[in-house]
C-alpha cells in the first residue's frame, strides 16, 4: 500500500528534469534583464527621506527602497495594465468608477484593487461602474500596499492573470493601489504604465514636494479641482510645480464631481490602448 | 496490559447487520446493546478495568462487511492515567468498511488525566462505496488538572486513497500546545470525520468549530471549548441519525 | 550547498507573496487569543511544532524526491483539511513558483502546488539540501507571522526579533527532525495538525474585510 520508501536514495536533490516549453505567460521574464532598462524608466532612489506613512500605519521595513526588484513586463498579446495610485481620500476608486463609465463599453475592461475591499465597494462599482462582480479582484495586502504593487507584486500578477484566464482576452486591466504615500510607485513587472491621483484639498504644495509618484507617474491626476476655490489652492502653482518636476511627462486637472467619465484621463488611455494594436 | 477486541458486521441477508465476531478482554469488553433497529447493530464499548495505563497496549480491530450497518459507542469517558513509569500506553483502533457497508464511531471523550503519556493510533479504510462518521474527542485533564500527554495519530483512506491524516498532540512535551495557533487554552477539543453518504453542510459551526470540506470525497468538522459541552454541542447535531436511534438499553453479553 | 542562497530563499524580501499572509495569525487576534508578545509566542510555538514541522518535512521531501511532487501534494493536501488553507498554501506555492522561476531552472511542476512543495522545487533547482529545504520552510513559518504580527498589533519589532531569536534552536531543531524524516513514504511523513489555525482559517475566510489573504 505504501509507496517504496526513499532510505536508499542519498540525500541530495535528483537533478531537475528538462523543461517542456512554457506558455508565454509561465515563463521567467529574465529576457529583460533589469541591466537593460532605459535609466528614465528606473523609480527614484528617494526612500527613505522621502518617506510618509499614513496615520494608521505601523512599523514595517522596506525592501530594497527604491529598487524594483521585478524585470519589466514582456512583450505580449494582453491586456494593457494601468497603475492607479495616490494617497488616501485622493479619488482612486472615483477615478476608477469613472473610467469603467466611460471605457466599458468599448474596452474590455476588468480591475484589481488593491484597497480594502468590501462588498459595498463591489456594490458601488456596480451601482456607478457598470462593472460585474466577475471582472473585479480584491487582493489583500497584508497593511503594506505599497509593497504588494511594488516590492512582491506575486498576487497582483496572479489576480490579473486569473481574470484574463476566467474573462477571456481583455483590452485594459486597471490596478488600483491601496491608498498610501507620495513614495508609492508601481513596479514595472506589474503595469506598462501608472496614473498618479492627489487632489488640491492635499495642498497645493504636493507637485512641489515631488515623490516618486508624482515626479515618474506616466499620468499625473490633480483631482477635485472643484475644491479649489474652498480650500485656498492656487491651480496654477500646482501646474507650474507639477511641470518643473516631470518635465515631459503630462499632468491633468480634473474635478470627478462635475466630470463623471474622467475624460480626459479616458482619451489618455484610448490613445495608450489604440498605439498598441 | 495487553488486550485485544474484535468485531465483525456483516449483513444478515433480510436488511440487517448481524455480528459475526464480537470478543473482547479487559479493559476493552464489547457489548451489543439496543435491539436492531433499521438494520443498524450497536456495539458498546465497556470499560474493564481503569486506564489505560502506561505500559498497557490495546488493539481494537472493527470491520464492516458490504451493506451492514455498524455503530459503536462506549458508556463512559475514557480516563488515560499515569500509571508506573513505563513506555507510553498505545490503544490501537483499526477499521474497514466495505462498499455499501456503514460505520458509525461515536465515544465517549478520552480524558488525559495529568502524569499520562498515551497514544491512540486510528487506521481507517473505507472502501469506495462505504460511509463513515467517525468522532474523536479528547478532553485535556481532569477538572482543574493539567492535561497528560495524548498523542492521536490518524489516518483515513478512502477507496485506497490517503483522505484523512492527522496527529494531535497535547500535553507535556508538545510545544506550543496550549498556545493560539493549538487549542489556545481550551481543554476540549472534537473532531468528526465524515466520509461517504450523508455529508454535514460545510461552515461555521460556533465561535471556535468549523465543518470542512476535504481535499477529497469527505468532510472534517473541529470543535475547540473551554470544555467538553461546547465541543458537544458543536458536533453533538452532526451526528444524529437520520431516525431516532433508540433509547441505551444495555443487554447481558 | 550555498549559504548566500539558502539566505535568498529564506529572506522574507524574497517576492513570493508571504507579506500578504499572515499564517493563520489575524484571525486568532481578532479572536483575542494573540494580544502581545506572549501571546505570540505560544502562537509562534505551536505553529513550529504542528505546520511547521510538516512544512519543513514536505520541502525537504520535495527537495529530495523531485519525481514525487504528485504524490507529495497529495500528502499535504490529506494533511490540510481546511479549503482555506488549502487555497492559501497553493497561492504561495504559486506566487513562490513565480519568484523561482526568475531564479533557477524549475522542473516542470504543477502551477499551484502547495507551498511546502514549491519550496521543495526550489531548493532543489537552487541546489540546496534537503536540510536546507527543512530550514527555510520553518523559519518562514515563524517570520511571517511574527511580521504580521508587528504589523497587525503594532508590537516593537525588537521585542518580536527576540523572541524570533529565542525560537531560532527550536526552528533548527524541527527541520533536522523534518529532514532525517523526508525520506518516509507520504503516509509515514509528519502530520501534527492544529485545530485553531484551521477553525480560525475558515472564520477569517468569511470575513468582509481582511488585511492579510490567510
């Protein structure tokens, strides 16, 4: 009934087998190695100056601050993969709501958050989304956000592959961070790019403090511009900071108030989407 | 000590379970009691003599041919005590079920009175096609006593397939035991195995229980109390029968 | 054997998921049963002892026995009754699998096996002994847990590090008797459970909301 038992085998492991040929999605992305990245692509060394936790955050360390410890993501017939990070309260989940109002219906759509996530979070998606259950992932992270989209990005990369694998092909899959810090990046073997959400009522300064959100993100949000008036912040200085720290790099104002489909943050994607076919 | 018992069921042909062997020795007697009831035969276990003891080792074998229907219960808790120094007490219980044959193994808690070092070992194989319950409940010390080292170690294969395998160990040199990944303090812990027919429903089953769905073709439900009536009254509405069973009438044997 | 790589598979910074797993510890604090170090302690203890010693007995058996890790997942899964578990064992093996596969070659291998398994996979493709294995295996048994805990119950990271420290005898101590014992046939391999870890699995399963995946 037993099987043989093993005593006469000398304790060394048996030597790996030859492998069959992996699926594109299985194999070891180690065609990228991190040595060819382009220097702009590499996240700011800025931990740990740079560093501010939430108010409920407790001690915890950082791996390798500043370093991506992940390969990028390969070239390959998927979805393209959007990072949606910011702090707390900024409007990630308004952000993301909007564009599944105004993508859903011509990309096929599905999302991972990263947030703590409850069924009445499900319900608002649904409710102000027009997005099913099934094309939302909730992934637990552990009181680290930052280190699930950045740091050990293994349940966000299989979150996304489970959704394409139950959901068929898809268009666009948005990841949407926990809420964090102004040092929350994603890593690029999770998403081919990330949209960075603040919002004015965080103060006008935010652009001028930097962070690697706000200095690398492909898309910098400046969110409830509607705000403005009430909270004293001077939309110029923001734009005029925000241009001084990413150079190149785009940023818009937006008030998810009075623009229910984030619009110009859905063309941003439409023509991200469109250049990759 | 040594002693073996043995039963055997078998079906009698007309619907029911006859026992073809029923023999015991102190401290493990078998007593049939109850009349025969939708086919079902019932077997009690009567304790003999005190223990086990250090030092005892007692075998019981139980076997349940195609279509019988078997229940074995005991009158009373079973009090592992330390006895002279000696090497641990063993009680063996090995058990197969054949197709269509069902087994039900419901006694009374083990209690590990303190200074015992006892050893139950369970080998349980249910052919495919056969059913099983089996309950196992073990009660840390007596009343405000600390608890004696029990160690279960058990097995349940289904159709010549590992299902079940589990060791619990509690007590004096079981690391961690008492601590919150273990039994976090409470003195009782149940578990009931269900394999085959008549699955409990997976779920909560109170604060501190839980009815599991095995990896295979099975169900485990574990209770954890602060003593035996909270794990009783978790896994006490698993067990019933589909029919009343009828009241304990024990007959000379 | 290598020490610098033993050290990369144990490192907790190693990218396989752990920090989202709490191993069983958020639901016995939300039950009360883990409020400080103490606390942890008996928790730390009796994990080492029950999973930690299968863990560390299966990777090492997987390191060892590369042509078995049907049958060795088999095993374990026998040995986890709670679906939970199950799943959470499974999504580490996977996440576990994914970081390995960037590191050594892997023989080919199931997508998600349990994670004791993968580890197992790994150690082996690394080169590693099956001690080894056994060491890994229990000492990300007790780390993980004593970081969610620092995480969960904001205790100082000192404190826990001692008593990590204090249990580091009894970690090499459960993989030795886990790697002496990985040539025995499945059934014969260690299977010490603990009832809490699992009841409290399957509670923490049917929470709304949860920090830690298990």
């Amino acid at each position: 009934m037993h099987p043989e038992p093993q005593h006469s085998e000398p304790p060394r492991p048996e030597p790996p087998r030859p492998e069959p040929p992996r699926p594109e999605a299985q194999r070891p992305e180690a065609q990228h190695p991190e040595a060819q990245r382009p220097e702009a692509q590499r996240p700011e060394a800025q931990h740990p100056e740079a560093h501010e936790h939430g108010p409920d955050e407790v001690p915890h360390t950082h791996p390798e601050a500043g370093v991506d410890p992940h390969t990028p993501l390969g070239e390959g017939p998927r979805a393209l993969r959007i990072g949606i990070g910011g702090p707390v309260g900024s409007g990630k989940t308004a952000l993301v709501a909007a564009l599944c109002r105004a993508l859903g219906g011509e990309l096929r759509l599905a999302v991972v958050t990263n947030d703590i996530y409850t069924t009445e979070d499900a319900d608002f998606l649904l409710r102000n989304g027009v997005l099913p259950a099934e094309r939302v992932r909730a992934v637990e992270t552990g009181c680290c956000p930052h280190t699930a989209i950045r740091d050990d990005i293994s349940a966000n990369l299989d979150a996304v592959e489970d959704l394409e694998a139950t959901l068929g092909p898809l268009d666009l899959v948005l990841v949407e961070s926990g809420g964090d810090n102004l040092t929350a990046t994603f890593s690029k073997g999770l998403i081919d790019q990330q949209i960075f959400v603040v919002d004015v009522a965080g103060g006008d300064k935010v652009p001028r403090k930097g962070g690697p959100g706000v200095t690398t993100a492909d898309l910098l949000v400046i969110n409830k511009t509607d705000l403005a008036p009430l909270v004293g912040a001077d939309l110029s200085v923001m734009d005029r900071d925000a241009k001084a720290r990413r150079h190149e790099l785009p940023t818009v104002f937006l008030s998810l108030a009075e623009d229910r489909r984030a619009t110009p943050v859905a063309d941003w994607i439409r023509g991200l989407v469109a250049a990759r076919v | 000590m040594r002693a073996e018992a043995r039963v055997v069921a078998e079906a009698d042909g007309r619907g029911g379970t006859r026992l073809a062997v029923l023999r015991g020795e102190s401290p493990l007697l078998l007593r049939r009691t109850g009349p025969l009831v939708d086919g079902w035969v019932t077997v009690h276990l009567v304790g003999g003599a005190a223990g086990p003891l250090r030092g005892d080792e007692l075998r019981l074998d139980i076997e349940v041919g195609p279509g019988a229907r078997l229940e074995m219960l005991s009158v009373a808790a079973s009090l592992a005590l330390p006895g002279r120094p000696a090497p641990p007490s063993v009680l063996t219980v090995t058990a197969s079920v054949a197709t269509g044959g069902v087994l039900r193994w419901l006694p009374e808690p083990l209690i590990a009175a303190a200074g015992c070092d006892h050893v139950v070992v369970t080998r349980v194989d249910v052919a495919d096609g056969g059913s099983l319950l089996w309950r196992d409940d073990l009660v840390c010390g007596r009343h405000e006593e600390t608890s004696g080292a029990v160690l279960a170690d058990t097995m349940i294969r289904y159709a010549g397939v590992t299902l079940y395998r589990h060791e619990l160990a509690v007590g004096p040199g079981a690391p961690g035991w008492d601590g919150a990944a273990v039994l976090g303090g409470g003195r009782a812990v149940g578990t009931l195995v269900a394999v085959g027919a008549d699955l409990p429903r997976p779920g909560i089953a109170g604060p501190d229980a839980a009815v599991m769905p095995l990896a295979g073709p099975g169900m485990l439900a574990t209770a954890v109390g602060d003593d035996i009536r909270a794990v009783a009254a978790a896994l006490g509405p698993l067990c019933r029968r589909s029919r009343p069973v009828p009241l304990l009438t024990p007959a000379s044997g | 054997m290598s020490l610098a790589t033993l050290l990369l598979l144990a490192d907790g910074r190693l990218p396989s998921g752990g920090h989202a797993h709490s191993g069983g510890l958020e639901p016995q604090i939300a039950a009360g049963r883990v409020r400080d170090v103490d606390g942890l302690a008996g928790f730390l203890r009796g994990k080492l002892a029950t999973s930690g010693l299968v863990s560390a007995a299966f990777a090492a058996a997987a390191c060892r026995r590369t042509r078995q890790w049907v049958d060795l997942d088999g095993g374990l899964d026998a040995r986890t009754p709670s679906p939970a578990l199950r799943k959470a064992s499974r999504a580490q093996g996977r996440a576990l699998l994914r970081a390995g596969r960037a590191m050594w070659p892997i023989a080919p291998i199931a997508r998600d096996p349990h994670q004791p398994i993968a580890l197992g996979a790994l150690a082996a493709a690394a080169g590693l002994t099956p001690a080894e294995a056994a060491v890994a295996a229990a000492h990300s048994m007790i780390t993980g847990s004593a970081s969610a805990a620092v995480r969960l119950l904001g205790l100082d990271p000192y404190a826990v590090h001692a008593l990590l420290a204090r249990l580091a005898p009894e970690c090499d101590r459960i993989a030795a008797v886990a790697a002496e014992r990985s040539g025995d046939p499945v059934d014969d391999l260690p299977a010490v459970g603990a009832p809490l870890l699992d009841i409290g699995a399957e509670h923490h399963a049917t929470w709304e909301v949860r920090l830690f995946a298990s």
